[in-house]
C-alpha cells in the first residue's frame, strides 16, 4: 500500500527535473508524523501519571489541603514537612549563596515550613 509519503516522492523523482515541491512536502509529512507519534507518547505518559495520582495520591492523608481550590482533588499528597537532614542542607545552601536571590529564596523556605 503506498503512502501519500511514496506517492509524492515517486513524484518527485520520476523526471529528468524532479518535483521538489514534491520531496519537500514528503520530508515536512514525514516530520508531521514523526511529531504526532511524540505528541502521543507524551499525551499517554501524561494521561497515566494523572491515573496514577488519580488512585494513590490522597491515601493517607487525613486532612483537606487549603492550597487546593475547586474540584481538581479533595486531599493534599504533598507532604510540607523536612527532615532535619533536608533541613541542615538548605540551610546549608543558603549559607553559600549569602547575599544572592536564590540563598533568600531557601532562607523564605525554610521560614515557610516550620
């Protein structure tokens, strides 16, 4: 069975001259393809990481989150404690960033979660 794909190609190289309009249009229906395959792969990964969330992410987790708004969940899965190992880190990384946007950025953290 010949694809259009074939067809424009065929076109293109059955003179002396050829049709490159007709090899251009194969090369950018090809990319087309190539992208949509893409496109599908990640429409599917996407789709089954929402799944995923869909039937795990709220167990265990007794009390409805203030940050989310609407219908989109009716449970926090995120947890918004450290450890004192993660702690001491972005202290840490604060410590060597002093002065910089991004050591008040994990000092405004830190803040945040205790």
């Amino acid at each position: 069975m010949s694809t259009i794909v074939d067809q424009l190609r065929d076109r293109a190289y059955a003179t002396k001259t050829g049709d490159p309009l007709s090899e251009e249009a194969a090369v950018l229906i090809e990319g087309l393809e190539w992208r949509s395959k893409v496109h599908g792969n990640v429409i599917a990964r996407l789709s089954a990481e929402v799944e995923r969330l869909r039937n795990g992410a709220a167990n265990g987790c007794e009390t409805v989150c203030p940050h989310v708004r609407g219908t989109v969940t009716q449970h926090c899965s995120l947890n918004f404690t450290l450890t004192d190992e993660e702690r001491e880190a972005i202290v840490t990384a604060a410590d060597l960033l002093i002065g910089s946007r991004p050591g008040a950025t994990l000092r405004s953290l830190l803040e945040r979660l205790q």
